[in-house]
C-alpha cells in the first residue's frame, strides 16, 4: 500500500508542477487582442499561404474573413491540393473578385510528399511577402488579427509566432475530450518555453504559424519535412533547431476554428496524427498510455478505493485538473467542472494511440484523404 501511496504523492506533485508553469506561463503572455494594431504605413508584405484539399464545407467562409483583414499589404495563395469536390471552384469565383487572391490547383502528387505538406511548399514558393502566415482552410480571423501580430513580431524581433486559436466546441463529448487534449498538449509541448533560446521547446499550431520569409527558407522550409505527418508543430521544431526566435501567445479570440465535429471527428482525425506524433514508436505509445492511465484514470479510481489519506491526494489531483482546465485550454469561458471529466478524455485518447498504432500497422502506413502513404517512408521522413 506504501508504493500506491507514493504513486498518487508523485501524480499529484506532477499535476500541481504542470498547473502551475501552465497559469503562471500563460498569465504573463500578452494576447493579441490586448496588442494594438500597428500602424498601416509601418508594416512589411505579407503572404498567406492556404491549402485546401476538399474543404468545400468550409473554404469560402474562412476565404472570406482572411480578404476581409485590414492588412495593408496583402497576398492571399490558396493552394486547390487535388480536391474532387467543388473546393476549387469556390477559391477560383473568391479569385476573380478579389486580386489579391491566387489560386494554385495542384493536379498530381509528387513522389516522395506528404499532401499537405506538398501543397504548403507549393504556396510559400509562389510567396512574395516579408513574412508567410501559414494557416488552414476551415480558420477565421478578426480583420485587425494580422496587424496585431506581424507589428507584435516585428516589435519582438520574433521570425515565428504562433497565436493560439480559440476552438470552437458544440458537442459535450467534444469538450470533454478538447478540453483533456489542450491541457496534454500544453503539458507535454511546453509552448510557453518556446520563445526561450536556451529551452528545446518549440511549438506549431496549424490554424496559426507567422513565419519571416528568411527564416522559413534558411530552416528548409517544406522541403525539409515533405512526409512529416504532424508538419505543423515540426515546422516549429525546425525553426527552432534553425536558430529561429519564437513566440506563442493566446488569439483572445481573433483566431478560431472548428478543429473536430464532436467525438467520432476526434477519433477519426487523430487517428493520422497520433502514431506520428508519437514517433511511429510503439513502446513511446504504450509508455504514453500508461502515463496518461497513471495521471487521470488512476486518481479517479483512487476516489473510491483505498485509505482514506490517498482518497484526499486523489481528490486534490481532480482540484489541479479543474484548475489546468481553466488555464490550459482553448475553449472560451469553459466550467472548471470539465476538468472533472479529464479520466474519461484520458481513456478516449488512449484508445486514440492504440486505434491509430494498429490501423498504421494494418494499413502498412497512413491514409489520409484517399492517398497512401507508406510507413516506412514515414519513418525515413521524420523530423
């Protein structure tokens, strides 16, 4: 009983540290709806590179809000990626009313790319601008959003800012397992210690990665991760490693995005990622979800068993998850009750890594939207 006890001593003093660095890291981070927008007259070029690959659901609305931005010099590259739906036909009617607007359709793939990846590279070589904001096809900005952040970057001296998004959650099972989510991914990744030189941290987020033109090309761009699954977050490793400054701070709103559609989108998105981003190792998968059984299913089973001592740090753990649910997340004005709920949003991620392991095995690799990609190129292509 003495080492169950030292466990939840151990899983509770992990939780307390990680709330902690999480309030205080993000407490002392301005937000970009707090940085006022920098004046016209003073800021660089800007391209926005967009990839859309059968986004027809979402790709006009989110168009429509990136042309509606007050920034003075802009160029918007959407790039059409193979889509067999009507995505390219919308961002072309989007075109011919707006010339700031270009649409690149990309027919075939190229050996040796991931997707996305390819359709990324393919946009930042048609760029012109000082600086390349590359964000996805379902994300909405405020009209001052990037003229707060190219003038906080330039005032900074950052080369790479990555402004957290709001996520926009409509389901309860999709918060529950968002909310769970968040707080791991800022757990495990650290983004508040990103913009330390002296700390290996680095940080990407899809919907939000501002790039200085010169230090996406001196890190390699694209073309140094073409098969590179989890591309964003390792855009922001390679900048890192390239001696690239970077900043993360909280959009307070003038970045969101609908990343899933309730549990089963969770499940099937996640499904790509969640292998890759675990290395394609499955002894970093089983060691994961046995840390992540230890840390919130294993408090909540503790509430009912054992003495009534470990019963108590078991109920202060469930105080710091409903405390990181507060801090750590990005989902607007959300009850620190859901943090209540974090063994269940455990439970579902470790079915994710086990789901997404087997499949890659089964499958040889990954698919994603219709094409294949082999495992061990994958593996050969990793970051």
């Amino acid at each position: 009983m003495w080492l169950y006890r030292i466990l939840v001593i151990l899983v509770l003093a992990r939780w307390i540290e990680r709330s902690a660095g999480l309030w205080l890291g993000w407490r002392r981070l301005p937000s970009l709806r707090d940085i006022p927008p920098a004046d016209a007259g003073s800021l660089p070029r800007l391209s926005i590179v967009v990839p859309a690959l059968n986004e027809e659901s979402t790709a006009g609305e989110a168009m429509k809000t990136l042309l509606a931005l007050d920034y003075p010099d802009l160029e918007i590259v959407a790039v059409d990626d193979r889509s067999t739906d009507s995505t390219g036909e919308i961002l072309d009617r989007l075109a011919a009313r707006d010339s700031r607007l270009k649409v690149i359709h990309v027919k075939d793939l190229p050996d040796g790319w991931l997707g996305k990846s390819h359709a990324m590279h393919v946009g930042s070589r048609e760029a012109t601008g000082s600086w390349i904001l590359f964000t996805d096809a379902d994300v909405h900005f405020e009209p001052t959003a990037l003229r707060r952040a190219v003038g906080y970057a330039e005032a900074e001296g950052v080369d790479h800012l990555v402004a957290t998004p709001d996520v926009v959650a409509r389901d309860f099972w999709e918060i529950v397992f968002l909310s769970f989510f968040w707080v791991i991914f800022a757990f495990h990744w650290e983004p508040r210690k990103a913009s330390d030189p002296g700390s290996r941290a680095y940080v990407g987020v899809g919907a939000f990665n501002l790039v200085r033109a010169d230090a996406y090309r001196r890190a390699g761009g694209h073309a140094a991760m073409p098969l590179e699954v989890i591309d964003d977050v390792m855009l922001g490793k390679l900048l890192k490693l390239s001696g690239a400054r970077q900043a993360c701070i909280p959009s307070g709103g003038l970045v969101k995005v609908r990343w899933i559609e309730g549990l089963e989108g969770a499940i099937r998105g996640l499904t790509k990622n969640m292998f890759a981003g675990l290395r394609f190792n499955p002894l970093m998968a089983v060691l994961s979800s046995a840390v992540l059984f230890t840390g919130a299913i294993l408090p909540a089973l503790g509430l009912f068993v054992g003495p009534w001592d470990t019963r108590l740090l078991c109920a202060a753990i469930f105080a710091c998850m409903a405390w990181a649910t507060r801090t750590g997340v990005m989902i607007p004005r959300l009850s620190p009750l859901y943090g209540l709920t974090f063994p269940a949003g455990a439970a579902i991620l470790i079915y994710i890594i086990f789901r997404s392991m087997l499949l890659t095995y089964v499958r040889g690799g990954i698919v994603w939207r219709g094409t294949h990609y082999p495992l061990s190129r994958l593996r050969r292509g990793l970051v």
